[in-house]
C-alpha cells in the first residue's frame, strides 16, 4: 500500500477554488446562506444549547463565517487530534484573528495515545481498518463525545455530494449516536457554492486546497487528489469508498 501523502507533481492553483462567479451562482449562494441562517436560528431557538464542529474544512468556513458575523449564540468548538497539517494550525490562528475570537479546542486523551502508540506503533492506521478506526476513535470520537456532553444540538459542516456514505443526508436528523439534534445547513449545497461563498465574502481557508486537497484530516491520512476524483478520494485512500468515514458521523 502506498502511504505518501502526496503523489501529485506542483500544479497551478486548483481550479475548484476559483469558480466564475456568475449571477446565476451568486444568486444561488445568496438562497443557500439565508436558508443556512434560518436553519441556525430556528436550532437556536428550540434547543439554545447549539454548538458547531468546526474542523477548518472549506465548509466548516462558511458556517463560522455566518456564524460569526450574524453573532448567533452558537458555540465553536474544534478537535485537535495532534496530527494536524501545519496549514490547518496557521488557519485556526487566523481565523481566531479575523473574528475575534477563541475556539475551544479538545484533545484526545494523552495516556490513550500513549498506549496505542506502543502497543501498535506510531503508524499503526495503515496496517487495517480496524487499527484506523481505533485511531479515529481516540483521537476524534471521543473528544468529540466530551465536547458534545451536555449540548442539546450540534451543526456540521457535512454536505451530501461529499461521498458515497454521505449521499442521503438531511439538513436535519436526530444523532442517535450523541443522543442528540444533528444540523447540516449545507447539505445541499454544492462544491462550486461553497467557494464562490467563500470568494464573495473573503472567508479564510486551508491553503491546503488550492494544492488539490478539497478534504482535510490528519496529515497522514490526507493526501492530494486528481482533477475528477470524488472529493473525498484522499481521505483514507487505501480503504473502500463506500464505507470509509473516521466514526465522527456514524449512523448507530
């Protein structure tokens, strides 16, 4: 199995990121976002304790830009799974610039790590699936357990046209998994809309993307994709599509 995390040659900046902004697409962004924003307050209003998952994806980008500057009451929080890309760090920080504010950051559970690490090996993950989702768990679902504790909602950046395992998803659904409300106000949405969002309004992302990396992880399970591959084709590429997810988003 090959475990290079990126096996493209330096190409000019990824197309996807710059779509044309026509007036059709600016239209269209401008239905979703309102959309997106009445999703939230309603979420708001009916259950109060909200809180967003922000893992600095492109998505993840545009809910904290609506969310930051409509001011609603909704917590942000991010997992720091310490094997991150450098590039999604120095995101984190500016986004904390851009709108004055803290994430409040989780991590997983040292000695967990530290055990894994030795039993296993400190790249284990490539050896099964099992090994991997052992790594997930630790370093996201868990984490992700403690910050939903004693929310009653949560949101996600989550779009339906990201994968296979994606392909149904409702804008809303209760999370049996968390026990609790699941938001995905651009569930709908498409690639293109996502960034021509981020254009129109100048939304901070990942330089990551603009190298052929539409989707973020951990370092070394993320790598670049071809022109034409499914968006999520970098994430975990040694497993199968139709079932490769870390656990964060899984259907109990």
């Amino acid at each position: 199995m090959d475990q290079t995390v990126s096996f493209l040659k330096p190409r000019t900046t990824n197309p996807a990121t710059q779509p044309e902004l026509t007036d059709a697409l600016v239209a269209s962004v401008a239905v979703k976002r309102a959309q997106a924003l009445e999703l939230l307050h309603g979420a708001v209003d009916e259950f109060s304790e909200v809180t967003f998952a922000n893992s600095f994806g492109a998505e993840d980008m545009v809910l904290t830009d609506i969310i930051a500057t409509e001011h609603l009451p909704i917590e942000i929080f991010s997992l720091d799974t310490g094997r991150l890309p450098a590039e999604t760090y120095t995101l984190m920080a500016e986004t904390e610039k851009r709108y004055d504010m803290r994430f409040k950051v989780f991590f997983p559970r040292a000695e967990t790590v530290e055990a894994y690490v030795r039993t296993h090996g400190i790249n284990a993950f490539y050896e099964s699936i099992d090994l991997r989702k052992a790594c997930c768990h630790m370093r996201k679902v868990e984490p992700l357990q403690r910050a939903l504790a004693g929310k009653r909602a949560w949101v996600t950046g989550m779009r339906a046209a990201q994968s296979a395992t994606r392909s149904e998803l409702p804008v809303r659904e209760f999370d049996a998994g968390n026990k609790l409300e699941k938001f995905s106000p651009l569930a709908d949405w498409s690639e293109k809309e996502v960034w021509a969002y981020i254009r129109l309004h100048t939304v901070p992302y990942n330089a990551l993307h603009d190298q052929f990396y539409p989707s973020i992880g951990c370092a070394p399970c993320t790598r670049a994709i071809a022109l034409g591959e499914d968006v999520r084709a970098g994430r975990w590429w040694w497993e199968d599509p139709t079932s490769k997810e870390c656990g964060l988003h899984a259907k109990k």
